[in-house]
C-alpha cells in the first residue's frame, strides 16, 4: 500500500512540475514580448505579435475539474500535508 501511494505521488508530482514549467515559461515568453520593442518593427511583423502576446497574457496552468482546481506545487504540498494527517490518524487509531 505505501509503495502505491509513494508511485501516486511520483506522478502527481510530475503533473504539478510539467505545469510550474508550463506557468514559468508563460512568464518569460510574457516579459519577453513586453520589454522587446515590438513597436519599432514593421507593421506586418507587428501584426502577427499582437496575437501571441494576448495569448501570453493569460496564465496557462494544468487545471482539474474545468478550472475549477490550479494545479500547483502550494496544491501538491496541501495534498502531501493531508495525507500524512490521514496515514498518522489511522495508525494511531490502529
């Protein structure tokens, strides 16, 4: 039974890292765009920018339930958290 729990965690940590990586370079791609001069290049080239910056405007994150849960290591964390408080609430009851 720990040896499943522990390969469970493994891959949900997997999932939240893949979706930090995803936010993270949301961000860079984000700040990149906005401190270029994107401005000062032609008007066709600024025209395809446009898109891609409104599009990196938004965070991308895996989500759960339609959006209804953030998938994120604060998440990760609180998951771990409760299940050490069940496994130490049943061996004490045990």
């Amino acid at each position: 039974m720990i040896l499943q729990y522990v390969i469970i965690m493994m891959f949900s940590f997997n999932h939240f890292l893949c979706s930090e990586t995803l936010d993270s370079g949301n961000d860079i791609l984000y700040k990149a765009l906005f401190t270029n001069q994107w401005y000062n290049v032609r008007p066709d080239i600024a025209r395809l920018l446009v898109p891609i910056m409104a599009v990196a405007k938004k965070p991308k994150r895996f989500t759960y339930f339609g959006g209804a849960v953030d998938v994120c290591f604060r998440r990760f964390l609180a998951v771990i958290k409760f299940s050490y408080s069940v496994f130490t609430l049943m061996k004490n009851i045990l």
